[in-house]
C-alpha cells in the first residue's frame, strides 16, 4: 500500500511541476508560484536530452512521441482525480466511509496498472526511433529526473517568497 501511494505521488509530482525550476525561472512562472505543465514538460524534455546525449537527428524523432506520451499520461491523470482527491483528504485526516478506502485503493491500482501499460505502449514506439541502448538512457534519465524531483523540498504556497513578484499576496 506505502509502495503504491510512494507511487502514485511520484507520478503527481512529475505532473505538479519543479519546485526548483519554478525558482529557477521565476519570470516564467505562473500566478500562484506554479510553473505551468508547458514548461515543466520542456524543462524535463531538455533534461531527459541532455542526459541521453542524443544526437539532432534522433532528438528529432524522439521528442514528438515523448511529447504525445506526456499527453496521454496527463489524460491518464485527470481521469483519475476524484481518487487523488480522496488520497489528499484521507491524508488530511478527514473522516471518510470505508467505500471511499475502497475505492481509493482499487483506483490507485488501477492508475498504476493503466499507467504501466501506457508506458510500454511507448517504449515500443521508442524503440522504433531509438537503439537499445538509447532506448536504456531513457529509462535511466527518465529515473534520475524522477528522483531529482522526490528529493526535492516541497514549496510551502502559505509562506511563499515575499520577494516573489509573482506571488499574489504582493500584488
């Protein structure tokens, strides 16, 4: 169960944006201190480039797929809201019905299922455009961001950066 929820916070993380993105390009970040999923998804397709060492040619190939299967993945996502939106008042500690466990869990389940198929979907299509070896750089890169952002401190949006122009308490 701990290993599901890890996982299925993993996933939001990637959707949610980069903490030290957004403070690193902070004339790019939308009102409210989030960056917005355009430019998380260039931010980690540069990432994923870099450490892959792609050349122009295969980068050109690949970025199109990645993009479509980023698209998809945030579908994914957004059909599976109302069961986020259940994890974050379970987390809270609201009290909810037993039904809403239930259907918290097998959701989840079914995420995590859903996801994985999609990503073997595209690890197909990738290994059309890519070598195997290119193809293992990928799945290295795409762990190595993914880690980077579990390491990373969560932002706090009640005490944003007073020196933050785009935070809507200084406005």
């Amino acid at each position: 169960m701990k290993k599901s929820i890890l996982t299925l916070c993993l996933c939001l993380m990637a959707f949610v944006g980069s903490v030290s993105f957004a403070q690193q390009q902070p004339a790019k970040v939308k009102q409210g201190g989030r960056v917005s999923f355009e430019q998380f998804l260039a931010h980690k397709t540069q990432f994923l480039l870099k450490e892959m060492q792609l050349p122009a040619e295969d980068s050109a190939r690949f970025v199109p797929i990645y993009k479509d299967l980023q698209k998809e993945k945030g579908e994914l996502m957004r059909r599976y809201r109302k069961s986020r939106e259940v994890g974050h008042r379970i987390r809270r500690g609201e009290n909810v019905p037993d039904s809403l466990y239930a259907f918290a869990v097998f959701s989840d389940a079914q995420l995590q299922i859903e996801d994985a198929q999609l990503d073997k979907a595209y690890l197909e299509k990738f290994a059309k455009v890519l070598t195997p070896k290119q193809l293992y750089s990928y799945q290295e890169a795409e762990r190595k961001f993914r880690d980077s952002l579990a390491r990373q401190p969560r932002r706090d949006p009640k005490q944003a950066d007073p020196q933050d122009k785009n935070n809507p308490k200084q406005k």
